[in-house]
C-alpha cells in the first residue's frame, strides 16, 4: 500500500510539474495537447484531427475559461467565443486568421454591439445597444465609417459624417 502511495504521489508531482503532455488517440484520429500553469491548473486544451482542424480552449490561472477558439492548419478558422467570469464576452468568426463575418459583444450578458467583418475590416451595419435597445448604428464600408445613426424617441436621426482618415484614427 505504501509503495502505491509512493508512485501515486509521483504522478501527481510530475505531471504537477510538467507544463504540457501530448495524447493520441489513434481510434478517432484525434491528438490532444493539454498546458499547465505552475500553480497545476489548466492552462489550455488543443484538439486537432488529421485533416489539422481543431479547437484551443483557454483557461486563466484561477481555472476560469477565458476562450474557446476554432483553428484550421494552426490559424484561427470559423468561431472564437471570449468570456469574463463564465459569461459571454464576445462570439466573433475568422477566416485565414482575419476576422470574417458576423461578430457580436457582451456586456454583463447583454448584447452591447454587433457588426460584420470582412478581412479583419468593419462593413455594414454596426448596432450599440444599452439596456437591450438600439440607440446607436453606424454604417461601414471597407473599414471606413460612412454615416452615424442615432436612436431616438420616436424615429431615427440621421447624420452624414466623412470617416477620418486611417492615419489620423491610429493616434
């Protein structure tokens, strides 16, 4: 009984101590990397298949989930899902490692604004909400702002409004 301790204790010291271990599982074609903070907890978990699509879930020290990402060949492809405190802080989609698509964010679990990317740049309507109604929209093209409308009591306001230049937005 006390050998059995002994070795027992040795496995949770090494991998205690160990900051990562890899597992295959040939049957489902599947590899899992699996990370470890100093402290023990987790730190990250990646799954990738043969055909090299996989997900990274990521943790904070305290074991709190913070991510859960989508990758394809080792890039982000497909979802990417943030959270605070094991709430949604934003749920947005990448192709090729750019954000692409629908993108939305969260604040205390309420939408606060959502918008579409293309190649990592806003187009279309962006919404801002507060208290879960519409009180602002903006409108993009190719990453420029077109025009602001603002919500108000009754009917929306419009304003025409010239982007200011990317060199200037980047100071």
């Amino acid at each position: 009984m006390k050998a059995f301790k002994n070795v027992l204790v040795g496995v949770i010291v090494f991998f205690t101590l160990s900051s990562c271990f890899t597992e295959k599982n040939k049957d489902h074609n599947v590899t899992i990397s699996k990370g470890y903070y100093k402290n023990g907890k987790l730190e990250y978990i990646y799954w990738n298949t043969n055909n090299n699509e996989g997900k990274s879930y990521l943790f904070k020290k305290n074991g709190e989930k913070f991510a859960e990402i989508d990758l394809k060949n080792g890039v982000k492809e497909g979802k990417s899902i943030t959270y605070y405190k094991n709430t949604i802080l934003s749920i947005e989609n990448y192709h090729n490692d750019k954000l692409d698509g629908e993108a939305k964010y969260y604040n205390n679990g309420k939408l606060e604004i959502e918008g579409y990317f293309k190649d990592d740049l806003k187009v279309g309507l962006w919404n801002c909400y507060h208290r879960n109604k519409l009180i602002l929209s903006e409108l993009y093209s190719n990453g420029k702002l077109q025009k602001i409308i603002y919500k108000e009591e009754k009917h929306f306001n419009e304003v025409n409004r010239i982007a200011p230049d990317s060199a200037k937005m980047s100071k």
